[in-house]
C-alpha cells in the first residue's frame, strides 16, 4: 500500500516520501540527512526523486542521495538542476514502476520560472507554486505569470489533495483574514489547522476544493476580494491580475 509521509526538514520544510514496504520516492530532499535516516529506518530503496524547482531548500540534498542510492532524478528542463538525469517540462510523463506511480508534469512558473508540479494518482505535488492558503513569492515571474500557472492549477479536480513544500499555513490564513475575513470557510479552517499544529501535525494535505474556498491568491474573481483590493488601491483593481498582484504584494510585507 502507498504511503505519504512528511519529512520535516530545515524550519518549516516538508520533503514528502512516497512509499510502500520496499521502495521510496522523495519530493524536493533540501536536505539529505532526515532522508537517509528516514530511508534507513524503513528500509526503503530510493528509486526517485522528483524536483520542482531548483532552490536550494527543494535540491540541496539531490547530489548526495543521488551517490548513495542512484535514483531517477527528475527536474524541471528549464532550470539547472545538479545530477538531475532527467529534464522534464509541461505535458511530460513521469513513470515510477517501482511504485506503480504516474505523474503528469504541469509548467508551473512565478516563484521561479521553471518551476514544475507533478500530478498524479488524485495528488498534486507543488513545490513553492501553490500553498495551503496561500501562494509562492513572485521571485522570477510577474503577476500574469503566477495567475496562470494557479489557474491552471485550480483547474484540477475539487478533491485533488496538494502536497506543498512548506509548512506556512497558519501565517497564511492571518493574512487571508485581513483580506476575507468574512469568510466563514477560511474562520472554520483556522480552527482546524491550528488544532493540528497544537498536536504538532501537518495541516497538509489540503484539499485543492478548500483551497479554492479558503486561498484569496485563487479567490481573485471572489467579490470580498476585488473589495479588499479596492481599499486598498482606492480605486476598482483593472482585472483578476491585478488583484492579485496587490494581495501579492500586501502579504509581502505583512
Ligand atoms: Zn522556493
Ligand atoms: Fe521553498
């Protein structure tokens, strides 16, 4: 049976593993000390790993487990990526027999420009693109840029569950407040998530369908929305793009 589990890595880092009884899979190994660890406890072959993005909190442990295991190593064509041994891009396929597994890969640029998700099997593994309650920093896309690839996302089935790289959940949802706090949605997801991280457990996955009733970077067309932007720019915001270029930018800094 496959089994999802959060590595903990660095302060607020998940490297996801994908495994059953044999064999393993690691979603962006910033690190690869809690890997092996993990990797050695179970007794798990690492078979692949999948990137996203070539910052080095998501490739910072790739070369090393890389030596020790010789796992496929898929990474975003469009970036570098060291000891990757495959390029992928958007519409692009990738197979883990070991596992059974299938993933399609999705172009995900804004946070960086090359950046991939992977799809497959009912989960979404996003890397830095789309968060729980929130979004990735515009580091190398533009507004226009980040607004598609999160379009594109929210295009994928209401139950998709997202795997995230970082737990920034509950800093999100203070921010969605000053945003859409009247959302009875979002006040219900505060209660929730911050009971998980009271007991010290993820508040991840998500659901992609509380993401589109809970995420004001995917609620940009929502009236509360365009209204807190208005405020903000005292003046109606031009488009969906807009608003989020402003939401993106007030979180900045908030
Ligand atoms: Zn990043
Ligand atoms: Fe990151």
């Amino acid at each position: 049976m496959l089994t999802v589990t959060p590595i903990p890595a660095f302060s607020d880092n998940y490297i996801w593993a994908l495994h059953d009884a044999r064999a393993a899979v690691l979603v962006d190994p910033g690190d690869a000390a809690p890997c092996m660890e993990f990797l050695q406890a179970h007794s798990l072959a690492l078979v692949a790993i999948l990137v996203t993005h070539h910052h080095g909190d998501h490739v910072g442990g790739v070369c090393e487990l890389a030596a020790r295991y010789r796992p496929a190593v898929h990474a975003p064509a469009r970036e570098r990526i060291r000891c990757a041994t495959d390029g992928v891009g958007g519409g692009d396929t990738v197979v883990i027999d070991a596992l059974g597994l299938q993933f399609e890969v999705i172009d995900t640029p804004g946070h960086t420009l090359g950046h991939v998700a992977y799809y497959g099997g009912g989960r979404l593994f996003c890397g830095d693109t789309l968060f729980a309650c929130g979004c990735g920093r515009l580091f190398e896309g533009t507004p226009e840029i980040m607004t598609e690839s999160l379009n594109k996302l929210a295009q994928l089935p209401d139950d998709t569950l997202i795997f995230c790289a970082h737990e920034y959940t509950i800093s999100n949802i203070r921010f969605a407040k000053t945003v859409d706090g009247a959302n009875p949605a979002l006040l219900e997801r505060e209660m929730r998530d911050q009971a998980a991280r009271r007991r010290g457990l993820p508040t991840l996955p998500a659901t992609l369908a509380l993401e589109k009733a809970t995420n004001p970077f995917l609620r940009c067309g929502e009236p509360a929305l365009i209204q807190a932007v208005e405020s903000r720019l005292k003046r109606p915001p031009r488009d969906a793009v807009e608003v989020f270029a402003t939401l993106r930018q007030a979180k900045d800094v908030f």
